[in-house]
C-alpha cells in the first residue's frame, strides 16, 4: 500500500460520513414532509454541499503523485473533508421543535455555516503550499477566492435577499469551478 492509497482511506471515510449525512437528512425531511416548512435555499445548499463532497474526493486523486508525506500535509489535506462533513451535519442538523422550519434553522446556523464554509475554503490552500510552496495554479486560487467573497457577506448579513441569491450563485460558480479543473480524474 503507498503512503497516498493509506491517507486516502481516512479522508474518504471523512467524505462518506459527510455524504450520508446529507443524504440521510435529505431523507428524515421527505419522511416529515408534513412537518416541514419548506425552505429553497436550504435544499439548493444540501444539493451544492452533495456536488463539494463529491468534488472533494474525486479530486483527493490528484495527489497520488506526491511521493513524500508529512503529519501536517496530510493534516492539511484532511481539513476540507472535515469542513465538508461539519457543513453537510450543520445544513441538516436535527430541529428542536416541530413544525422543522427550514428558514429558521438556516439563521440559526448561519453565522457558524458560512464561518465553516471560509474557514474551509481557506484551509484548502494548505495542501499546496505545503507540498508545492505556491497557493496552486492561478485558476484555482481565484475561484477559491472568488467563493471566499460571495460568502463573506452572508456571514455578516442576515439579509434574506442575499442569502437566496448567495445560494444559487454559490451552487453556479461551484459548477463552472467543476467544469474547469475537476471534469477529469487527473
């Protein structure tokens, strides 16, 4: 087994646990679908958040070539899937009341959620500079900062207006970064 097959194992269980958390609150809704009061931007970030795992893993490959690993290399690289996981358990978290009001879980959340969401997207520089010394390649770093932008506000705003339109901007760019530099295992 090579060090990347051993480290992949760990991160992909990360990943797994952070796909079958969405997946299993995305189902807990539809079995109280009578209970709940429906919210888009919630399930539009559900459905983003099930496209960044996915992307997560599917790009972990990448680094199969890195030949020489240290603890905080792979600390470094273990951080996104934790974020993602953390993200996927906050999206879904269990209400305390019912009716489940998604509207009112996602302000709930929703200094903490996109907190995460920066913190992630910060960390996941790390890799690179790490293993390469650079923050990566140049289209990389602008769409991660890019993202890191949209989502500062929402942070910081409670403006529902924002949030919407956050959401499905979040999920386009998320999609052309995909397109861009994931729409083959490299």
């Amino acid at each position: 087994m090579t060090a990347f097959e051993h480290i992949s194992v760990l991160i992909s269980i990360v990943i797994g646990f952070a796909i079958t958390t969405l997946l299993a609150g995305a189902v807990r809704l539809v079995h109280r679908r009578d209970s709940v009061i429906w919210y888009w931007p919630s399930i539009l970030w559900m459905v983003t958040l099930l496209l960044i795992d996915i992307q997560v893993w599917w790009s972990r490959f990448g680094w199969r070539r890195v030949s020489t690993w240290t603890f905080a290399t792979f600390v470094a690289m273990l951080l996104v899937p934790i974020g993602a996981y953390v993200l996927s358990a906050l999206i879904v978290a269990e209400p305390a009341e019912m009716p489940i009001d998604l509207r009112k879980e996602y302000f709930a959340r929703r200094q903490v959620f996109f907190g995460v969401i920066i913190a992630t997207l910060a960390a996941s520089y790390l890799p690179d500079v790490f293993v390469y010394g650079t923050l990566g390649n140049s289209v990389d770093v602008a769409m991660k900062a890019l993202m890191i932008a949209l989502n500062v506000p929402a942070l910081l705003t409670a403006n529902e207006t924002y949030h919407k339109l956050n959401a499905v901007v979040a999920l386009l760019i998320f999609c052309a970064y995909i397109g861009v530099l994931f729409a083959q295992l490299g």
